[in-house]
C-alpha cells in the first residue's frame, strides 16, 4: 500500500516536473517581439537617421514571425522592381476569420438582398477595416519611419485600447508606399548629411514615371504603386477609413486634417462627406489633448478630384493628414514671425479651425513620428468607439446608391468608338473601380431612342454608381458670384477627371434606369478585326485606333516597310483618309501574327493607283531632362515606354556638345519655364553636378539642330523657348495675362484638327484638349494643327476668357531652316490620361524621320 502511495506520488511530481519545464521552455522559446529601436540601433523617427526601405520591409517581416498579432503580405512588385508590402495588423481570431470578415464587407457594400434588419445583425459582429497608407511622396520621410513604431504598439501591446484596436478591426498598414523612391531618398540624405543639400531638392524624379503624380493616379491606375493598392487592398478589404498620411512644408500649420476647404465633389455621399469632417474633428480634438499644438482643419486642400481619393466613391472615407516637414531626418528651427499667411491662413492667430497655434521653435523627425503616430490612434479609438455606426453608415450609402431611384443616372457607351484602344480603356478603369459594365445583347429603347446590341451600359442602381458619374458626367466646377463676378473656387489640383473628354469617348447620360436584355461584362479583351483572306494588295491599318502606334513600331522593328498615306483613297464604297497605314502584301504573315497580340483594324488594300504617302522610318528621338526633376518629362517616358516609341535621354550636356541633327530626327523639350531649362538650378539648390542649364550654348545648338533637318517639338511652356529665343514669326496671345482675366486651371476645352496634316492623323476634327493656363499662338508663318473654335469652348472644368484664345492656335508646326519647330502649348500626355491628344506628340515623332514618296 505504502509503495502504491509512493508510485502515485512519484507520478504526480514527475506530471508537475514535466508541465513546469514545459512552460518554462515554451516561454524560452517564444519569439521576442523586437522594438524598431532593437533592430535598427536607432529609434524610428530619430533625428539624422533613416531606415531604408529594405530595413523597414525586414522589420515587417521580423514582426510577422515574432507575433501572431501581424501578418505580411507581398502585394507584388513595385515600378522598379522592389517588394511593395501590406502590413495586416489585427487579433488572431480575426486573422482565422477572415475570409468571413472580407465577406461581410462586400455584402455591406453591395447590398442588392440586404434590409435594414439583416445588415444590422451582420455589423453586431462585423470589423471596422481601416487602411493606413504611409509616405507614398517619398520625400515625406516620416510616415514610413512612424509605421514601424506603430506596429510594434500594436503587436506588443497589452492595454485596453490596444486589445479593443485588435478586437475590433482589420489594419491594414502600408510601412512605404512607394520604396523605389523612398530608397532614392534615403541614400541622397546618407550621402549629403550635413550640408545644405541634405534637405533636397532632388535632381531626379522620386517615382520613376510620375514623381510627385504618383497620387494623382488613383483613376488610371497607370503605375503599380496605385494598382496594386486598389486590387488587392481597397476591392478586396473595402475599407471604411483610409488615413494618407503625408508632408507639406514647413512654414504654415504643423499639421493639416479634414475638414477640408471648398469644394466638395457633389459626387460624395452626404454620410461620407460629414464623416470626412466628424472623423478629421475628432483627430483635432486628440491632437490637442495630447498637446500637439499648430494642427489646423479647412485649410489648402479639398475633396473634389477622385484622381486623389478613390475611396471616397467606394463607401469609405479618405483622411488626408499634411504633417509639417523637417529637412527630411534633420530638425530645423523656425521663429514664429517666419510663419507666413497664406489663403486666408494664420498660422500666429488662434482660429476656430486652429485653436491651439503652434509658438515656433525647433521641428523634427521625432515629432513628425509623433503627430503621425498620435492621429493614427486617433482614428483607431474613433474606429472602436463608433464601430456599428461607422458600419452602418458604410452599407447605409450603398444602400442609398442602389435604391434611391430619384437620383440615379445611368450611362450608355456606343459601341461603334472612334478610338477602340480609348472606348477598352474607359471601360477597364470602370471595371477597376468596382463598378458594374453590361452589354445589351439585343436592341433596346431608352428616352424613345432605338439602341443597337453591343451598347454597353452602366446602371445607375449599383453601389458604386458615384464613381461612374464623377468619371462620366458632364458637371461645371463650382464657382462663386461676388457682386455679380463669377470666379472658381481656387482649386487644389485641376478642375476636370472627365473620361468621356480626355478618352474622346462618346458617353450618353440617361435619367433613371434602363431595361433591356443586357449580360455583365466580367472583363474587355479586345482582338484585331482580320480579314477572312490575304489581300493581293497589302493590308490597310486604321489608324484612328491607338494600338496602332503599338503595331507600328513593332513592324518597324522587324523591318516591314510601313506607310502613311497622305491623301485620301476612295474604293469599294470605302473611304481611307490620310494617316491610314499601309502594309504591301509581302508582309500579310507578319502583319497577322502581330495582330494576334496587338489589337488593330485591318482591311485588304483595294487596287489604287499611284498615291503620295509617307514611309515610316524609325524615328531617333531626343527628351531632354533637366536636373530640375520635371514630372511631364517623367510621363513622357512613361507612354512612350508604353506604346514602344524609342527614345534617347538626353541631358544639358548633351545637348550642349552639338552635332545633335546628325544625332536625333526630333528633340522633345517636356514642360517647363523658359527659365529654367536655360540656366537650371545653382548651386545653393543642388550640388555642383546638377548646376546650370543649356544655357547660350544649348541654345545655339537647338537652333543649329533644326536649321540642319531636325524637329524640335516644345510642351507646354517650353513652347515658350522658341518664341523668345529663335527667330520665328508667332505670339503667345495669353502671356502676362492676369488670372481675373485668363484662367484656366486643368479644364477640356474644345478644338479643331487639321485632319489633312500629319500632326493631325488618325484624330477627330473636332477634339477635346486639355489646357492647363496653356500657351495659345497667333501664327504669321507654319500651319495650325490644332486651333480653338470661335466661342464657347468649354466642355468641363473652368475657363475665364475664353476670349483670349478663340479662333488661336493650341499646336502648330512653324518652318525653320531645313527643319520645323512644333509649337505644343498644350501638354497632350499630361499624366498619361489625356489619351485624346497621345497622337499629337506620337505623330510629330512619326512625322521627324518619315519620307514622302509614293506607293506603289
């Protein structure tokens, strides 16, 4: 018995022996959560120190390992090459959840089969998805310093805010939105740290296509930075709140959140629009509490373009927060009578929209992190504490959107475009955007009109319906009437995201709904219209469509003879204007299996005798970049990497050291002040090797290179260039033109095209342009390519004195010597959106090294 005892007994310490060691080991080998302190040897935010981009996606992924609190995920890579990473930061319950989670939020925000009663018993357990975006300007440093802080609270910490933050929603954490740069950025301040160059101003773009546009590419998705985000972050999670954080410069408010100024885009649904102020009211509230003085609402920035808040139309809310900067990790020190007033801002006076100014003083990265990483509890805590409310609120706007038939629109897109490249293109960004694309399978009636099948149509009773009338509708930017003096309110970017316009797609509005057999269109997969057998006389290619462009520098690239006609074919009832493109019948097998990767028209060539056309050479093309980082340079290369149009970057020196007609057909100076491309920046912006511009010499040279053959095709203001400083007989008629009485801030306007020119090939006469306070010429010599109308000119956006520019000319080709200036006072690429005018500076390059000559 005793030893029965002692058995058990020895049992029963070896049980507590082993579950005690046990404990012990799995407490040994529980991974320790590293501070961004412990991994970097500097605290995130500290002063002179920057973690790059691959330290700080190391750290995200330490984190992952060390907490079942946080997870990684690769969202693909960025413009370069780079990992670009999504942080999910939440409790492991929600983590096992979360197919279930990502299925609530698209029943909340599609509710087609929801009432009242059914959503409100989906949001008792449903999560607040908030998505924190960090530093995509790379410039602003510290967003993407602060994120690794903000994890590391959250992953570690254990108080009641924090368990309720991780109970309650889904973070979705961005650490650096844009790495490419970001790394750029942080190797230029290593490398001047100390000196007056450390701060910037680069001499190179921060995003290797868009720099600073980076975000206003949330429309296109052009740039893998904005697609990926919106694919497999904002479609997928569907946030309810979005926190951009961001740097503005550092002699105003240190910081800037919603309310935003005038104007609201209409587009906005109430509910969103009043929880853009509540939630930008209640991050003032507990910035103040936590003593962070110089934070101001409506000041500088608005709500009105989509091109920078996709998720505004989506049902979420878009928190712009604008933190002062620092000379990136350096602090600085700023007096208070420094400050400066700015737009009826300031930043010494307490206001109703300032109430705690800030007194001046020393300003750097540590309280940049700070501010940073106070408002993102902030929106957190607010997240928690109105979860049910702010979810509600989500399904009530789509709600509203399906449902209230009073306000609807419908779209109808004809499927006959002039342009199929741009007609596939509208229809993929609205598909992207979450909106719902049908087509009619048989003829419909809609306003007592007759409609074929193959129309595409966009309901106005879907959730996203919003998006879909702020891209298509026709709307005027608000204005303002002071004593009987229309003016705009100043805006903050431009005036017009019109798709119908910058696509030169035809786009009717329908009051209500439509009816009819229509089928949903999942995704636009264009092929090439071929005809059924070889045609004896080669192939005639339209060239109203852009792929075209594609399809011709890859034909020239295996050597095909390829020509534009240059007068007009009349055959077999068809009619063949000038620019359609010509492929003799020896290439038919080349020309079909290219078609079947490039989308293009193609038609047997009829009999016809002897024609004038130009043969297309491969042209040898100049871009000039200047040191001064210039983004319509950066969205040059962007479509002509794009649409296969070769090109040489080429510098000051370059252009300097001359010779450049036996170099170059055509040189391309993007946008940018007289000024600037000729004497550059100096040395106390940039250090000595990005000093200076092209200077007298440069100038010379220009002038030599198009006296000898070449054509020099000018952008926007660098039209200018040419006016001032060669010999040729034009004006610009708006210059020093004061802006009461010519004003026009990013607005479509409408022109005419010399179809017969071949500036003006494969365009409609009548064209939409995109005028950004542009250059207009008064010609004496050349001809206009593209002129405005007479009068009423305006198609969307804002224009005051129309006057000025009427019956003028928007691009024209000026002879010079043996060559020609090509005079662009618009910017027919900007921001690679304005598709309608892509053939302009497409076939002004064409044109550089083409050959009249007849055929056959």
């Amino acid at each position: 018995m005793i030893v029965k005892i002692q058995k058990q007994f020895l049992v029963l310490i070896l049980i507590v022996f082993w579950t005690f060691n046990t404990t012990l080991f799995a407490q040994a080998v529980k991974p320790v959560i590293p501070s961004p302190a412990d991994f970097l040897g500097f605290s995130a935010g500290q002063s002179l120190h920057l973690a790059s981009p691959k330290q700080i996606d190391t750290y995200f992924r330490l984190l992952d390992d060390a907490s079942s609190r946080l997870r990684v995920q690769e969202l693909g890579k960025t413009t370069e090459g780079k990992p670009l990473i999504l942080a999910i930061i939440s409790s492991p319950e929600n983590f096992k959840n979360a197919a279930g989670i990502i299925e609530t939020q698209r029943k909340l925000s599609d509710p087609h089969d929801l009432i009242d009663a059914q959503a409100k018993l989906l949001i008792r357990k449903a999560k607040v998805v908030v998505s924190i975006n960090c530093s995509i300007h790379p410039m602003e440093v510290g967003p993407s310093q602060m994120s690794m802080q903000l994890a590391y609270e959250l992953v570690s910490g254990t108080s009641k805010l924090v368990e309720s933050i991780l109970e309650d929603t889904i973070i979705l954490l961005i650490p650096a939105h844009n790495p490419d740069g970001l790394d750029k950025v942080v190797n230029w301040y290593y490398k001047y740290q100390g000196t007056q160059y450390e701060g910037g101003p680069l001499p190179f773009l921060d995003h290797k296509y868009s720099g600073h546009d980076i975000n206003r590419d949330w429309v296109n998705l052009s740039q893998p930075e904005s697609r990926l985000t919106v694919e497999k972050v904002y479609n997928v999670w569907r946030p309810q709140i979005v926190l951009d954080l961001h740097q503005m410069g550092y002699l105003s408010a240190r910081m800037f959140v919603p309310p935003y100024i005038d104007p609201y885009d209409e587009m906005l649904h109430p509910i969103v629009h009043s929880l853009l102020n509540a939630i930008g009211s209640e991050i003032l509230v507990d910035m103040t509490l936590a003593g962070h003085s110089g934070v101001a609402t409506n000041i500088f920035f608005d709500a009105y373009s989509p091109t920078r808040a996709y998720v505004n139309y989506h049902g979420g809310m878009r928190i712009l927060a604008e933190i002062a900067s620092a000379k990136l990790a350096s602090p600085i020190e700023i007096k208070s009578e420094q400050l400066l007033d700015k737009k009826s801002f300031y930043p010494n006076e307490r206001a109703w929209n300032y109430p705690l100014p800030w007194p001046g003083g020393s300003w750097s990265l540590e309280q940049i992190v700070d501010y940073g990483k106070t408002a993102c509890f902030s929106v957190l805590d607010y997240a928690v504490n109105k979860r049910q409310e702010l979810l509600y609120y989500f399904y009530k706007v789509a709600y509203e959107s399906i449902n209230d038939e009073d306000n609807q629109v419908s779209f109808l897109i004809p499927p006959n475009q002039f342009d199929f490249y741009a007609l596939d293109k509208m229809l993929n960004i609205l598909q992207s955007g979450m909106v719902n694309v049908y087509k009619a399978v048989d003829e419909f009636v809609a306003d007592e009109t007759l409609y074929p099948a193959g129309t595409f149509i966009i309901p106005g009773d879907q959730p996203y319906a919003s998006y879909a009338r702020t891209l298509l509708e026709d709307k005027q930017y608000p204005s303002r009437n002071n004593n009987g003096h229309v003016y705009p309110i100043h805006p903050y970017d431009v005036t017009t995201n019109n798709l119908q316009y910058m696509l030169g797609v035809k786009v009717i509005t329908i009051k209500g709904q439509v009816n009819g057999n229509f089928q949903k269109v999942d995704q636009i997969i264009r092929k090439s219209v071929i005809p059924a057998r070889n045609g004896n006389n080669g192939f005639f290619i339209d060239y109203r469509h852009l792929d075209a462009v594609k399809f011709i520098q890859n034909l020239i690239d295996q050597n095909v003879k390829v020509y534009w006609l240059a007068e007009t074919i009349k055959a077999g009832g068809n009619i063949y204007p000038p620019g359609t493109l010509w492929i003799p019948g020896v290439y038919n097998e080349i020309v079909k299996d290219l078609a079947d990767t490039v989308p293009v028209v193609i038609s047997n060539a009829p009999s016809f005798k002897k024609k004038k056309a130009y043969q297309l050479v491969k042209p040898a093309v100049g871009l000039y970049q200047s040191y001064q980082a210039i983004i319509d340079e950066g969205w040059t290369r962007f479509i002509f990497d794009e649409f296969n149009i070769p090109y040489l970057t080429i510098k000051n020196e370059d252009i300097k050291s001359g010779n450049l007609a036996a170099k170059f057909d055509v040189i391309i100076l993007p946008d940018q002040s007289v000024d600037r491309i000729i004497a550059g920046l100096d040395s106390t912006a940039v250090p000595g090797q990005y000093t200076g511009g092209i200077g007298d010499i440069g100038i010379q040279q220009l002038k030599d290179f198009v006296l000898n053959g070449g054509v020099l095709v000018t952008l926007g203001n660098a039209s200018l260039l040419p006016l001032q400083h060669f010999w040729v007989e034009a004006k610009n008629v708006v210059n020093n033109i004061d802006k009461s009485e010519y004003y026009v801030p990013g607005s479509m306007l409408k022109s005419i095209v010399d179809q017969d020119d071949p500036i003006g090939y494969g365009m409609q006469r009548e064209t939409p342009i995109f005028n950004y306070n542009s250059p207009a010429f008064e010609l004496v010599e050349g001809n206009s390519v593209v002129s405005y109308p007479g009068g009423n000119l305006l198609l969307s956006g804002w224009l005051t004195g129309e006057q000025h520019i009427a019956l003028k000319t928007a691009v024209g080709e000026i002879p010079y010597g043996q060559g020609s200036v090509i005079l662009m006072g618009i910017r027919p690429q900007f921001r690679a959106q304005t598709v309608v005018t892509f053939k302009l500076l497409f076939n002004s390059i064409l044109k550089s090294s083409a050959l009249l000559t007849s055929i056959p």
